[in-house]
C-alpha cells in the first residue's frame, strides 16, 4: 500500500499565519516608533505630524514636509532606506506561510 502524504492541518496553517502578521505588525510598529520619534526630533514636529510623515514613507509615498536641516535630510536618507526594506520584509513574512502551503499542495500533486 502506498504512503499517502496530506497537508498539515488548516489549525496549524491559521497559527502560522497568525504568528507571521504579529510579527510583521511589530516590525511595522517599531519602524512607525523609529520614523515617528525622529520626525518629531529631528523636524521638530508634532506627535501627529510626525506619525503622518512616517507612515508616509514607510508605505512608499513620500514625505509631507521639507526638511528644515542637514541632520533632518540625514534622518529622512537614512529612514527611508530602511523602511523601504521593513515595509518588504512586513509583507514578505505575511505572505511566507501562504506560499509555504502553496508549495506544500503543490509538491503533494506531484507526488502522486
């Protein structure tokens, strides 16, 4: 008799779906953390406004208001840098349990 492979169960699918989104949403919070401390520092901005201009570049949009110093334009060079890689890697663990079981049914359908 043939050894029949099956996917994992969906429980453990859901869970590692789970996992993954709580940890994009805290590397999407810690870079809003990082973007918003330093726009309200370094822009000399309010809480708020700082929080917009973060999110703004952390998606990809750009930024709201002009720097007013070269530790700002620093700031902003560098920020944007490494949000371009936290947004990407936010998605890219959100998406890896998803494409995991894709690739799993996959290999299963050509296996038998």
């Amino acid at each position: 008799m043939k050894n029949v492979k099956q996917l994992p169960h969906k429980k453990h699918y859901y869970n590692a779906v789970l996992k993954s989104s709580l940890l994009a949403i805290t590397i999407l919070t810690f870079s809003m953390c990082i973007g918003t401390w330093g726009y309200c520092h370094f822009y000399n901005l309010t809480l708020v406004d700082g929080m917009l201009n973060a999110s703004m570049i952390l998606t990809g949009m750009g930024p709201i208001d002009m720097a007013p110093n070269d530790s700002a334009k620093l700031f902003a060079t560098f920020y944007a840098l490494y949000s371009g890689v936290a947004f990407l890697t936010s998605v890219a663990v959100i998406f890896g349990p998803v494409l995991h079981r894709f690739l799993h049914r996959f290999h299963l359908d050509v296996e038998e």
